[in-house]
C-alpha cells in the first residue's frame, strides 16, 4: 500500500480513472496509468448514493472519480462521473474514440458491398472509422495492393495486416494507443484472434464480485476493457455485427467520405438534394460506391417512413420490472437506438440504470 495514500493518515485527494468492467451494483475503475505509485490499479467501486438519487450512472468507458479508497481491499466508491464525448449503445460503451472495422482479404472472400455497409454503419456512430484488413497472408501483394488502391479511391487507408503471421499487428497497437477502441466486422474475419494478439492475457477477465452477486448471468455479460500493453483500451465485445441501414437520409450522404470531398469542391442546386435526381447535383456521378449509395438510401427512406408510422414514443413505453424496481424503458426498435455523437454529448445520465444486474 502506498504510505501517503493511506486515507486514515493523510486524506488523499480523490482520484480519476475509467471505469473498464460494470457489474451488478459495482464497477471496476482503473486509475490513471500516470497517478504515481497506484497507477493502474483496479479499484471495485460503488456508486454514491447523491450520484443514484439523481439517476447518473456509469458505464464502461466512463471517466469517474473516486473517494474513500481502501487500500488494502483495492475499495472504494464513485463520486463523479465526466461527460461523456461519445457514447454507442450497442456495446454499451461511452467515451470511445474509434470503430475499428475488421475485414479479411480473404477466407472470407472481401465483399464490397458489405464492407460499404459496415463502413457506413461505423460512420453513422460519428467516432473515427479505421479499416484494418486482415489475413494478408493469403493474398499476393498485387491483390493487397489493388484492395489498398480500391479503398483509396473510397476514401480509406486501410491497415494491413495477419495476425497469423504477425504482420502489423505491433504497428496497429501502437496506432491505437491511448484510445478507447471498439472492433466491428463480420464473424470469421479475425476479430477474436487480433483481440488475443493485441491483449495477451484478455482471457483473464475481471476478477467477479464476492457472495452472492458473483453469481449468475451477470457476471460475463457486459462488455469490458481490456488496456493494451501500449496503454489503449479495447472492448472486448465487438460492435454492431449485422449492420442495418438506420439513419435519416438526409445524414447518409455524410456518411460517404467520397461524398463530403466531393460537396467540400461545391454545392448541388438544391439544399436538401438527395444526390438521386436532381437537376444539377454535384454528387451524382461515376464513382464506385454511388450504386451503393442509392441502395443504402432506399433503406434508409424505408427506415424512415417505418419509424413515422410508428405509434409516438410516449405511447410506445414499456414497463420492466427488474430488481424488484419498476422502470420506463423505450420500446423503440433497436435500430433507433444507434444514436449520433453530437446528441450523446449531454447524455450522461440519461440511459437506463446500467448499476442494475440486468
Ligand atoms: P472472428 O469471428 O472475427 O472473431 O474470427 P476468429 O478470430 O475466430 O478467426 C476466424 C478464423 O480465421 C480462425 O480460424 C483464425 O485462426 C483464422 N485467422 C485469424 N487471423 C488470421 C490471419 O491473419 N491469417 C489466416 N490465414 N487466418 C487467420
Ligand atoms: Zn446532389
């Protein structure tokens, strides 16, 4: 124990860290890898009641300070919980910085259509999109390179690597340090093998609360951080997995790279021009995913016209009992519950009660 941390003798000021695991009515916070002497220390924390009065929670990825430490039983308690900059919903994580799309040059095979969905569904979280390809190994250099050229042309550098053979694999955790980084992509592609090779010992789980709430489904369930020998956190449950086109269409063109270069040289005729039709639109043209574009927003307006005929929200509540406590949850399709960055950014407090052990 750190002798000038002892509370009882010296009353050390609270400290910050990131709250990396959340369980039941507990969450782990790490503190800060700078804080000298208890650096990086995993504290199991509980919240304080002023914090569950008014109904602010915290979740993983969560900036919090904590007070009333307990040395020797690695205690303590939650005290403040910082805005938020980001928050995704599914994982539930806040504050992470980047989506980390994951796609294999082959086995399977790199469909590009696909790859164009899962790009715009990483887009629409308003974090930073990064397209890492995986399995290089299994292609010859000319076809990484076509693949490297061809993404270019969409407005992406991927980063290539294998984790079979170690190649950039180092390069890429160093490139994702000091972040919180989320991976999404199809099943087969490499997720869960990058995530052992980034994070060696990611089996080891946090350590499961005592007595009886060690028990039970709650215990695996929620997603974790795991920090990297380099210092970046990743979740370890990846992000959306079957991506879904659910966004007003009036945000999808912004969720095209190639499209906002192509309005940042000029303007279409029409302000709300939705880049199908028009007269005089500036987008519209021979670029690669512009068939792509007209599909997602053909999905996009029948999301939409969906949502519309929907009862209102006020009506569409359910009741949920869980814990003994009656609560409010939307019964929204999940789909809506993707919400933008910029709404997020006053949301602290606004979500369901994560503390609850459902
Ligand atoms: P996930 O479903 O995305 O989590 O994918 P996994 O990590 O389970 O990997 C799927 C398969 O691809 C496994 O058989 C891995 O051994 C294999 N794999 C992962 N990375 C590579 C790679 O870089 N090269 C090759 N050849 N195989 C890989
Ligand atoms: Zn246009």
């Amino acid at each position: 124990m750190p002798q000038n941390l002892d509370p009882a003798e010296s009353n050390p000021p609270p400290l910050v860290g990131t709250v990396i695991a959340v369980q039941a009515n507990f969450c782990n916070v790490q503190i800060d890898p700078d804080v000298p002497e208890v650096g990086g220390k995993l504290i199991l924390c509980t919240r304080r009641a002023r914090l569950q009065k008014i109904g602010i929670s915290a979740i993983v990825g969560d900036r919090v300070t904590i007070d009333e430490i307990d040395w020797q039983g690695l205690k303590g308690v939650v005290i403040d919980v910082f805005p938020r900059h980001s928050l995704l919903d599914r994982p539930p994580v806040a504050n992470a910085d980047r989506i980390l799309l994951v796609f294999a040059l082959a086995e399977p095979a790199l469909d590009p259509f696909l790859l164009s969905k899962f790009l715009v569904k990483a887009e629409s979280t308003g974090l930073q999109v990064s397209l890492c390809l995986n399995k290089s190994d299994l292609v010859s250099d000319k076809e990484r390179q076509e693949w490297c050229d061809r993404l270019g042309e969409w407005g992406y550098l991927p980063i290539v690597i294998s984790v079979e053979t170690g190649l950039g694999v180092k390069e890429l955790q160093v490139e994702l340090d000091r972040q919180i980084t989320v991976f999404a992509g199809h099943s087969g592609v490499g997720k869960s093998s990058l995530t052992n090779a980034l994070i060696p010992d990611s089996n080891i789980r946090v350590a499961t609360v005592s007595g009886k709430l060690s028990r039970g489904r709650h215990t695996t369930r929620h997603v974790q951080l795991f920090t990297m020998p380099t210092g970046g956190l990743i979740a370890d449950t990846p992000g959306f997995n079957q991506p879904d086109i659910a966004c007003a269409p009036t945000e999808l063109a912004g969720y095209f790279p190639e499209i906002r270069q192509r309005l940042t040289t000029g303007n279409c005729q029409f302000n709300n021009c939705t880049h199908r039709d028009e007269p005089n639109c500036i987008v519209r043209g021979e670029w690669e995913r512009y068939p792509h574009y007209l599909e997602f927003l053909a999905d996009a307006i029948a999301w939409e016209q969906q949502l519309q005929s929907q009862p209102k929200l006020e009506n569409n509540l359910k009741q949920k009992s869980s814990t003994g406590k009656k609560k409010f949850e939307p019964k929204l399709d999940s789909k809506y519950r993707q919400i933008a960055r910029h709404t997020l950014l006053q949301s602290q407090g606004k979500l369901s009660d994560e503390f609850d052990d459902d």
